[in-house]
C-alpha cells in the first residue's frame, strides 16, 4: 500500500468516524426507555414504540462496534503498522477496494468467508 493510498484511507477512516458519532448521538436518543402511558399512548402504540427503541438499540450496537473497529485501524495506520493492510490469516494483502469500503477488514475476502 503506497503512503498515498494510507492518507486516502485515513481521511476515510475520519469522514466515517464523523458520521458515526453523529448516528450513536442521534440513536442515544431513540433508544431511551418508553415509560408506561407516555403522553397518552394506548397500549399498542407503546408496544411499537418499545418494538422500535428494541431496533434502534440493536442499530446502536452495530456502530458501537463499526466505530472500534475504526478507531483501531486509524491508529494502525497512524503507528504505520507493517502488517496493516495484510490478511491475518494468509498474509496475502487486502486490496485496497475492499479496505475502502470496510477499513475495519483484517481478513481478505477468500479468507473472510
């Protein structure tokens, strides 16, 4: 991987990072609890709005750990791990399309199957 394909990927890396912070801010918010007859809610609209907060925490998590992911391969990057950027179970590089799209990846695709 060139030193220009590792900026590129930072700066992906810090745009998604952005954008995450931004969605579990948002998601905190949905997912408070419901309180039995909120503002006049019947039964089955409380019923939904528990189904929904159960949803939302589910999304939460998801980009809770998106976000690790992250956050661990923007300091690989930042250290100029040797190894970043490679398959840790054949050693074969990662191609670059597939770090762009999920730099979080530290398994080639043939392997991540």
């Amino acid at each position: 991987m060139t030193p220009n394909d590792r900026q590129k990927l930072r700066e992906r890396i810090v745009a998604d990072l952005a954008r995450i912070a931004q969605d579990i801010e948002a998601l905190k918010e949905l997912t408070k609890p419901v309180p039995p007859g909120a503002d006049g809610m019947d039964e089955v609209s409380r019923m939904d709005a528990i189904q929904n907060k159960s949803v939302n925490e589910a999304a939460l998590a998801q980009l809770r750990n998106r976000q690790v992911g992250l956050e661990y391969a923007l300091k690989r990057i930042d250290e100029d791990d040797p190894d970043f950027g490679f398959c840790v179970e054949c050693g074969d590089p990662i191609p670059l399309a597939r770090l762009m799209a999920m730099p979080e990846a530290s398994r080639c695709v043939n392997c991540a199957d």
